[in-house]
C-alpha cells in the first residue's frame, strides 16, 4: 500500500524513549539526538504536536500494585510527564525551534494551559506544541493524551515511536521467529491483544480513522522518512 505524505502529525513519545539503556530518567544525549530529528522536521515545514509520556520516572499502575492510591500515584505520573516536557521543549529551544508546552494540570509559571484553539494556532504558525500532564485525569495514560490531542488537532496520523521496527506477532526480542506486519487493522491489534497502544487508544483512533504508523526512532532520519511517506515501521488502519 502507498503511504502518504503527512503535514500535520502528532508524535507519541514515551518515557523510556528519552530515558536510553537504563529505563530510568533522561538521558541528554537521547533526547538531544530526538531533538535534532524533530527540528529537521520542522525545517520541512510539518507541523508537530506532541505528547510524551512518563514511565521512565514513575507509572500510577506500578504504584497501585505497591499499596498506593490510584488515582494519587496517577497524578504523581502526569506529573512525571511534564518533567519530560520540560527537557524536551529545552532541547528543542537550544537548536533554534520554537515550541509551547500545554499542561492538562495548570501550572502557570511552567506552561500554558491546555486551550485547544491556542494549540492549533501555535501549530499553524510553525511552533512544535509539546502536551504535558495527559488528558488531566488518573486512569488514562499518554498513548489515549495521544490519541485524543492528534483528533482535537486535526492531526492526519498519530505516530508512536519505538524502540523496535514495527508491530510484529509476537515481541522480536524473546520470540525470534516473529514476523513484522506491513499493515493491520485495529480490530486485529485489538483481537489478537498486540501491545501497540492500550486499547481506549486503540479505540479512539479506530471511531475516528486516524492512522497510526508504528516505528523505530532509534534509525537515524526515521521521522523523516515515515512522514514523507516511506514504507517503514506498521500503519494501523482500516
Ligand atoms: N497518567 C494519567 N493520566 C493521563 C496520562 C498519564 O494518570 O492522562 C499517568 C499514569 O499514571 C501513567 C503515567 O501518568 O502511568 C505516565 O504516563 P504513561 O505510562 O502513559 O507514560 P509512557 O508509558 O508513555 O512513558
């Protein structure tokens, strides 16, 4: 199947994306190197929000299961999230590209507030717009912040970087025999349980036909190429 080129996209990047070998915090020369492939975008005049995620400082569910709060561990997490936030729009802002960062929790002194028309304005006039602190809400997670943002802002595709090729059977890294699918549809990832997004993401893209392409950010200029419509990575589609 042809892929298209894309013009406005949104990018879903998760904790551990920034966080390199250890899982664990940032890693500055990651997210520099994530940085770079972000402001060549730009450069090529696509427009980019974003939403990153967390997990590499601290996930809600990981502290339910030690006895805490549910919906308290989850606000720990958005906050976790705009710390991630906060480094990227740094990184990004150092090579010259401007951003805004828009927090679902109001935090005046840090960010603007989540206002959906303000997003797309920032994005028409060539601004990377960065969204902190999910959807505001425990019980989600940023795959579904993703999912919702790219809607709300007319986005054409929701990409979610990864640290493998594409979506494959079974995990490449413990079962070699997996094979890599082109394309799928989201009643497949859904029915066959892949662990591309949580399924409120999944479902979410799915009512609204927003495409979610799947690939590895760890390939030098893979951004690039997805967005221009290169066959990399997995498109999930109907
Ligand atoms: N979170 C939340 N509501 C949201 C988004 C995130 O409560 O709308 C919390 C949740 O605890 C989640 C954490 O923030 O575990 C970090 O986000 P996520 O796990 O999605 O990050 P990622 O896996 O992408 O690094």
């Amino acid at each position: 199947m042809k892929r298209e080129k894309y013009k406005r996209i949104l990018l879903k990047l998760s904790g551990e994306a920034l966080a390199g070998e250890s899982g664990f915090g940032i890693d500055t020369d990651i997210l520099d190197g994530i940085a770079n492939q972000i402001k060549d975008l730009q450069a090529a005049k696509t427009e980019i929000a974003i939403v990153v995620g967390g997990g590499n400082i601290f996930r809600g569910v990981k502290g339910a299961t030690k006895g805490m709060d549910r919906a308290s561990a989850d606000y720990m997490g958005m906050l976790a999230t705009v710390l991630n936030c906060l480094a990227l729009q740094d990184s990004l802002e150092r090579k010259g590209v401007y951003t805004r960062v828009q927090s679902a929790i109001e935090m005046r002194a840090l960010a603007e507030p989540y206002i959906r028309r303000k997003a797309v304005r920032h994005l028409e006039k060539g601004r990377v717009v960065i969204f902190a602190a999910g959807v505001g809400s425990p019980y989600f997670t940023t795959d579904t912040t993703a999912a919702l943002r790219a809607n709300e802002m007319n986005c054409q595709v929701l990409l979610k970087a990864t640290s493998v090729d594409g979506i494959y059977s079974a995990d490449p890294k413990t079962t070699p025999d997996a094979t890599k699918f082109e394309e799928i549809s989201y009643m497949d990832v859904l029915q066959k349980g892949l662990k591309v997004m949580d399924s409120t993401a999944i479902t979410l893209c799915m009512d609204n036909k927003l495409p979610i392409i799947v690939f590895n950010l760890r390939k030098p200029g893979a951004m690039a190429q997805v967005v221009g419509g290169e066959n990399i990575g997995t498109i999930v589609h109907n």
